[in-house]
C-alpha cells in the first residue's frame, strides 16, 4: 500500500498536456490533499465579504467580473471531476474540451450571489476530496483521452488544484491583495 505522499506525488509531464503546464506547476505535491481542501475556505476568505458592487465589477483589461470568475471555477470543477472520475475508473470513453466563454456567458451568475456561488464551488470540492480520498494509487495512474490529449487522473487532480491557484494569484491581483 502506497503512502499518502507517494498517491499524490506530483505528476510527471508526460501524464499531461504541456498547456496544463502552468496549472499543475502551480499544485502543491508537499501537501496536496490538505492545499486541495482548503481551497474553497482560501477563495472564501478572499471573495466572501465582497460587496454585491464589487463582485460584479469589471476589473479591465479582464473580462469577467469575480463572480463570473467564481463560475468558471464551478464550470471547471464540474468539468475536471467528470474526467478525474471517469479516468480513475478506467472509463476509456475520451473527454471533449470545453469552450469557457460559453458557460460563462449562459448560466447567469450575475443572478445569483458571491455566497451562493462560493457555497457551491465548496460543495462540489468536497465531494472532489472524497472522490479522491477514495481511488487508489492505481486508479490515480490510468490515463485517458480528455481534450484530444492524454492524461492521468492524478494530472487531472493536480490541473483542478493549479488551475484554482492560478485565478487566486490573479483574484488577489485584481483586488490590490498581492504579498
């Protein structure tokens, strides 16, 4: 049985495509699981006492306001769960890609508050940490077909991590928090 350093090691470059790069670059492989459930709590702290005015800012040269940002990170939770479930089970099926701009533009969040999203974008990593809890190393090794191009479950974990990292270092940007 392998440990829980050795489950979530990081992945080699070769689990990915080159553009998720900067994502999984982004993952910590030290303390993956804890940085990965903690998340949600990061992103609230940051967004939860916005206004409703400062939520729904432009912030330019950007083109979505933070709340459409909080989507997109909903829309791509959504998304990368499918595959890292589907991979890890060994699901052969391959994955489409996806066009951001579209979810963006259709599911309204405008409508809805920075509370409810954030409640929502922790509500479905939670169950992302217990899915991932739950597969194995051998599980987290398969490899599939996700936007035309290889990848492994474990990739997919490490690209859902790097990629909320990656919009928190431009969130914080945006909002004058940079350390």
């Amino acid at each position: 049985m392998s440990t829980v350093t050795e489950k979530y090691s990081a992945p080699t470059q070769d689990e990915y495509n080159e553009y998720y790069h900067r994502y999984v670059s982004l993952a910590r492989a030290d303390n993956f699981l804890g940085t990965f459930a903690s998340q949600p709590h990061i992103l609230h702290t940051i967004l939860g006492n916005l206004s409703a005015e400062e939520a729904s800012k432009l912030h330019e040269p950007y083109t979505w306001n933070l709340k459409q940002v909080v989507g997109h990170l909903i829309d791509c939770e959504r998304i990368f769960s499918t595959r890292l479930l589907r991979i890890g089970v060994g699901d052969e099926t391959p994955l489409p890609g996806m066009n951001q701009d579209i979810y963006v533009a259709n599911l309204n969040y405008d409508l809805v508050t920075m509370q409810e999203l954030l409640d929502e974008f922790a509500h479905l990593r939670g169950a992302n940490v217990l899915l991932a809890k739950r597969l194995t190393t051998e599980s987290l090794a398969r490899r599939g077909i996700a936007s035309d191009h290889p990848v492994s479950a474990k990739a997919n974990l490490f690209i859902m991590s790097g990629h909320v990292e990656y919009h928190l270092a431009i969130i914080k940007k945006r909002l004058g928090l940079e350390a």
